[in-house]
C-alpha cells in the first residue's frame, strides 16, 4: 500500500534553501526566521506531531548561504539529527524564562550589529508560532535588525510543487478518492451523522492515510444548512442531502475534498444545484492552465454557478492551494492575480446557496501541468448519487 | 457510547465569562482579545475543525461586562449564532487587505480613545493566531490603548475544570484506557509499527473517540530511543519495547497518556525502567494533594526516578495540564510553583534514560480532589506486560 518513500532525499531540501536564499538576496535578506510546522518541515524534512503540543516553541534560521540552522527544544534534537540539518541549537524547554530567546539574541545578534534585514512569516494565512512576549522581548534586545515580511518568498517555493511532493498529493487523493467510493457501504438512513463520521476516518486509516485530521460536513432534508459544525446524533433520513468534506494525509501532505449524495432519493433542487456545481467544477478544470490567474479561475466558476446563485454565499472563495496545509496560498478570488504555474496542486471548491438558506459545495484536487488540469481526485459523478 | 451530552449549558459559559471579567477588574483590563480555537471556545462554545485551516483568523472580545463579541469569517456566523453569543460581527474571509483589522478597529478604537488597557494572551504556552503584520497594523491604528499579558487570568480559570469539563476528560479518558487495552491484539511480532498506529487510531473511533490526533511512540530492542517520531515500517520483533502515547479527543476534550509492551520477552534494564517509573508515577499520585505545587509534584517523583538516572533527560517536565488542549498549563517542573486546587486535571509523566541511549516514558491522567488525587485514566500494570 505504502511503496511510495516517505521523506525527501536530502538535495530536495537544498534545492528549496537555494531557491529561497537567491530570492533573499534579491530582496536584501541576510535570513528568514521560521516558527511554524510546515515551514520547518519545508527547509528540513522534520517531521513530528509534536508540534501538537502547543508548548514549545521551535525555530529555524535560513542564512544567507549554507544550511539552516535549527534552534529547537532539547526533546527534537535526535529526530532533528537525522535530517540534513547539522547546526543544531537546543535548550531543555519548556523554560518560560528563556524559551529559546537567548540562543536566537546570540544567533541575531551579529545580524543587529551589522544593521542587516531579516525576514519573517508576517503575511496572509502566516501566524508566529510563539509567544507573543517573548517576540516582543527578542526585537527589544535586537536594536539595529530591521524585520521585513518573508512570506512572498516562501510562498512562492510552496506554491509550486516538486514531483515527489505531487506523488505524495496524488498519492493521499487516491487514499481519499477510495474513502469516499466506500461511503455508501456505511452511510444509509437511521444511522446518525457522528457515526457515519466516525466510520470515515476509519475507513480512511484502512485504505492507507496515516491520519484523517479533518472532516466536516452537514446532512438535512433537502439539503445541509452549514459546512463547519461538528456532527451531530441526528440519523439520517430519507431525502437528506449529506456532505462529507475530508482533509487526510499521508507523510506530511494533504487531500482536501467532498463529496455530496443523496439519501434514499433526491429533492429536484438539490440535484439542479448539484449539476451547477458540477458544470462549475468542470470550467474551473477548463480554465486551469499555466498563464491564466485565480480570478480567471474564480471567474471561469462562478459564471456557471450564477446560474443559481449570484450572492457568492459565505464561503469566501472557489478554491485554494494545497500541499503540506489543508488549505495554502492562492485563493481562487476576484483579489488573487497570482499565476498559476505549471505544479501548483490546488482545490477547486465551488459552492452556492439555494432554496431556503441551503448551501452545497463540492470540491476537486488538481495539479496545473503544461497541458492544463490534471486530476488528484477520481472525478465525482455528475449527477447526485442516491445512496 | 455517548450518553454523555456534547457542549455545555449557557450557564456555564456565562459563569466563566464573569470569573474573567471579575479578573479583569482586578487587573485593570477593559477588554480581553482572544484569537486561538481553545481560548474562543472556552468562553463561547463555539466548536469546529475550521480552524485547521490557516486561512482565516477568528476574534473574542471579553468586554469588562456583558457577553462576549465574536469577530469572526462570515462562513461562521450561523454556527456562532447557535451559541449564547449575540454580538457576532463579520466578514467574507478570506481577504488579505481586511481580514478583520477594519472590525476590531471599529471596536477597540473607543477603548483607545479614553486610554484603557486590554489584555492579550502573550505569555507562555500561547501564541496570536493573526497574522503578524496585521497585527502590527492594528495596534498602530490604535494609539493610546494599552496592551498588556491577559495569560495569568485565562491560563488561571482554564486549569481548574468544572464538573462539567470532568465528566468530559473521564469520558475520553475511559475511551483511552479502552483502547490502549486492546493493543496486544493488534501489536504483535513482525508487524510494522506503522500499522501499529493505524490499528490504534482505528481502535480508538472504535472505542467512541471523536479523533485520536496525537499519536507517537517507539518501538525497538530492548528499548526506544525517542518518544516524538513517526512510526518506521520496521516490523515488531522479539525483545523490543513498544510503547504508544496518544492524545484522543471527545467533544474537544483530550486524554494524554502513554503505554508500554515487551515484545515476546522483556530485557531486565527495561523491567527495571518500568519498575522505577511505574514507582514514580505512584509517588506522583500520592503527593497530587490541594496544597501542594506543581515542584512538589516533580521532586516527588524526581526522587524515585533517580533511582536510576539522575540527569533528568529530554522531555523537559514530568507532566502538565490537561484539558482543551493535548499539553495546558501547568509543568511540574523545578521552577514551576503553581499550586494545586482542587479539579485541576494533570498528567503525571515520569521519564528517565537508561543503557545506552534508551528512554522510557510514562504516564496517567489525574484530577485533584479534596482528598487527593484521582486516577481518570485506568492505571498501568504494575509489571511491564508482555505481548
């Protein structure tokens, strides 16, 4: 099942520090400081769950030139050792007194001194995986170090995927595409939506993801009213409509789709919404090629779905990137000029509301290549499946 | 399976929002701003694996009276209207030029102009779930508003559950402690320890977990070497030690505690290890009185552990609070001199080096009462067991 090789080789992670030390120089960056899992496990291959545990800080310095160096607690040192990283910088944590802010001021330092620029995660879908006071103490004692925003940078090298990360996306899609294929073998009426949950993660394990973190979704008569609630007890019933939506992963990266169905038959709005959101699917598949933007995306989708829907609904966009996070950099828009590029892995996630306060999504994977779209996901049927 | 009943009453959201607020008089805040998923749905209930998603940022604002003020994405509002907030502000996110600065603007502004101060979690274990720049945004826009570290109150009513919260922690607990029973029937020779994992995770949704989305362990002759790796495809074998520490969630309530196997036959140093730890944790359980502080608690167990290795090792604490989160505040640690009350909900997780390299690592889950400590989770064998 697993004959695909977790991890990298290591040239995967120097050609990934190369590329992002080239745009540092362009920007004028003598190091990026990095706080947070993927963008850890982007420059080094370290992979744990330990960052589950919100109690320890753990960093990653990118210099100019060379590799990164790794400034993290004590308890990662040996898994840290087995990846490229050689310079290796540990403190016994947690030590609320100095999580680490001493040996990054000995690391700045010379940086401050020499009045150089450094950058950090400060931009959209970034957040700064510390605690706030100590960043506030470390730039305190760092007088002379000008901090700019990274994000563009890394960014950029995420959005685009190499071939090994795009076997490991097909790879978890396949895992998620045979998931869902079983679902009508054990969601049926009378059986409550948590246990129907319950019994897609398990069937997720069973077909090769290492987890199922995610899954969201919503059943009611005639159609689901909310795409974020956790399940409730409520069993299903003839004439619901059910969603499931799953992010699963394999070695680090994630699936992200859904599929709808119909349960014991289906109510003429759902199944006309459902085939708008299909046709939608499709021109955002269409529209998927190297040079057009994610407003050309968004554009190419929302045109179908107006059909039934001109308010745009609550769902704020009609897709995203995907890779080491659920949900990455682009968004499929009318603000996002990004470009899509040849091995962008992105969602295709078109949505509208309908009837009385009913909403329905649906939800593809695909990886851009120079043809146009290709593919993660088997295909939903295009028309409402009744279980 | 789940008699138990999901959520809380309105009741207590309402008794926890005054104890902050009574908190907050004290200190001298007049507002506390919240952005991360357990400290929003501490004071609210609202509950969703959204929050998976990067993405988009979500605000509470704890105003010194009154029910809190939700700032949150549009694709939220319904679920949010569900819980006894009533003030729920929002925006179609994501949308990088205003995600949610211009709202909190428009509420922070009159807190500013009169020169009050408001409270942010910046202390240890926490982190701004924002993205950086939008936060340095903000606070320029709000000239004369103080902002200082709201930790101590938060992180004080947080680690003392309610009967409610207990019921919650047994529950997952029991769920546990289930599922950690029915490991030698899936861990045997010559499985690979990744299977292990997945066999685990399954066995927990089976046992009634909402999640099992912490998992680590180790696996290897005569004992592992470190507790934060995933798990290799190398199969079971003869004479290794196995063990498995999982963090599984009910209704987003977590347990955290570990196990540990021989496999087919136990080396006498890790028999040995298992003594001095199951010995320690014994020490811990006893001295886990009202009165007593998180350093009593360690040294209590330090005592016995350095029967056998007086260097302290990786792991940093031996033990922490449980709740909401997989690790929360408390650490019984040397320097930590938090004194325990009653219905504080702790993990004892003694941990000690041995041979060459080896580590052991084990753990309960407590709650304090009147009369001391009680176990919630069922205790480990007194011997180290063999599969």
């Amino acid at each position: 099942m697993n004959a695909l090789r977790r991890g990298f080789d290591n040239e995967e992670y120097a050609t990934r520090t190369e590329a992002a030390q080239a745009k540092m120089a362009e920007a004028g960056m003598a190091g990026i400081l990095l706080t947070t899992e993927p963008d850890v496990r982007y420059f080094t291959g370290f992979h744990t769950l330990f960052w589950q545990s919100p109690t320890r800080p753990w960093f990653l310095f990118i210099p100019a030139a060379g590799k990164p160096i790794a400034i993290i607690p004590e308890i990662g040192a040996d898994l840290m050792r087995r990846t490229w990283i050689t310079d290796i910088r540990t403190w016994s944590a947690p030590a609320p007194q100095d999580d680490g802010v001493g040996l990054l001021t000995d690391l700045l330092s010379t940086y401050a001194g020499r009045g150089e620029t450094i950058g950090l995660m400060k931009g959209h879908e970034t957040h700064l995986r510390m605690p706030l006071g100590d960043y506030e103490r470390l730039i305190a004692g760092l007088k002379g170090l000008a901090i700019v925003d990274a994000t563009d940078i890394v960014r950029s090298l995420r959005m685009v995927k190499s071939e090994a990360e795009i076997e490991k996306l097909s790879h978890i899609c396949a895992i998620g595409s045979r998931t869902f294929a079983r679902v009508p073998e054990f969601a049926h009426q009378g059986k409550p939506l948590e246990d129907v949950f319950r019994a897609f993660r398990r069937e997720g394990l069973a077909q090769g993801a290492d987890d199922v973190p995610y899954l969201v979704g919503g059943a009611d008569k005639g159609g689901y009213h909310d795409v974020i609630s956790p399940p409730s007890r409520r069993p299903l019933a003839r004439g619901d409509i059910l969603m499931l939506d799953s992010g699963a992963n394999w070695d680090g990266y994630f699936c992200d789709f859904d599929r709808n169905w119909a349960i014991g038959n289906a109510d003429d709005a759902s199944r006309r919404a459902y085939d708008v959101l299909w046709r939608a699917t499709e021109a955002g598949i269409a529209a998927a090629c190297p040079g057009a933007t994610c407003r050309d995306l968004f554009h190419a989708m929302q045109k179908v779905i107006a059909e039934l829907d001109d308010q745009g609904g609550d769902v704020g966009r009609l897709g995203h990137g995907l890779g080491m996070q659920l949900t990455e950099w682009p968004s499929h828009t009318n603000w996002d000029s990004t470009e899509l590029t040849e091995n962008m892995v992105l969602t295709l996630e078109p949505s509208l509301g309908y009837g009385d306060g009913r909403i329905m999504v649906h939800e593809e994977n695909i990886v851009v290549r120079a043809g146009g779209a290709e593919l993660l996901t088997e295909r939903a049927a295009p028309e409402l499946p009744t279980i």
